[in-house]
C-alpha cells in the first residue's frame, strides 16, 4: 500500500495549473507554519510569520468570498472557462477536507499577497499563497 500523499503534495496536485486571476494572473504557492501551533491566527500573527512590517495593512477575507471570483459560473463560458471554474470549485474543497479554521489574510494594498491558511491535523497552520493585483 503506497504512502497518503503529504499535504504539500496535494495541495500542490490540487493548483496544477492555476492561476489566480485579478489585473495579472498569479500562481499558488504553498507553505507551512510548523512553528506556530496557536489555535487561532490573528492578523498581527500572520505579519510576524511572514517578517513583515506591524503596520503592514491586513484584511481578513471568508474562503467563499475570496472564490467567488474564480467560481461563478457564467452562461456564456466556454469548455475551457468551465473547467477552470470546476478546478476552482476541486481546489476550494481539496482546502476545506485538508484544513480546519480556514481564514484568508489579504496584505497590502494594490499589489496584494494572499495567504490562504488553516490548520492541519498535526496541529500547525499552512495553506496557500498567491497574489492578486487590484487597482
């Protein structure tokens, strides 16, 4: 019997060819806050994980709200909009059976850095990163 996939490698199974779409299109990546066993992550927390200035501006966002975007379907898409949509759809649960606590931290303003983060069943917080650019 082969070995559970880690959840990096489902994660990353899981964004394959994605793109986040805002005025550019970025990728996502994945990290890992072993370090950081809190049972909830504050804004001021995810600052200091990430080394970044305490004034640094932070939103928290729903993980619905933040794919709505990319999981609307409309009736004009084409096959391929569609699949990118239901790889939305795929990767929004992928998070939600992996993760607990889910939150999404928005940092910045205009060029905006995206850390999708919750917690693991070994206790620690990880998640998804990526980067939307709105102006």
């Amino acid at each position: 019997m082969a070995d559970a996939p880690s959840l990096q490698q489902t994660l990353t199974k899981a964004t394959d060819g994605l793109l986040f779409i805002s005025e550019s299109e970025h990728p996502f990546s994945f990290f890992e806050w072993a370090d950081y066993t809190g049972k909830r992550l504050a804004g001021s927390a995810v600052l200091t994980l990430l080394n970044k200035p305490p004034d640094t501006p932070i939103e928290k966002q729903r993980l619905s709200d933040f794919f709505k975007p990319a999981t609307d379907m409309q009736d004009w898409f084409g096959e391929e909009e569609k699949a990118t949509v239901q790889q939305f759809e795929a990767l929004k649960k992928t998070l939600t059976q992996q993760l607990t606590n889910i939150q999404v931290f928005r940092l910045g303003k205009v060029d905006i850095d995206i850390y999708i983060a919750g917690k693991t069943p070994q206790d620690h917080w990880a998640g998804l990163s990526t980067k939307v650019i709105e102006t």
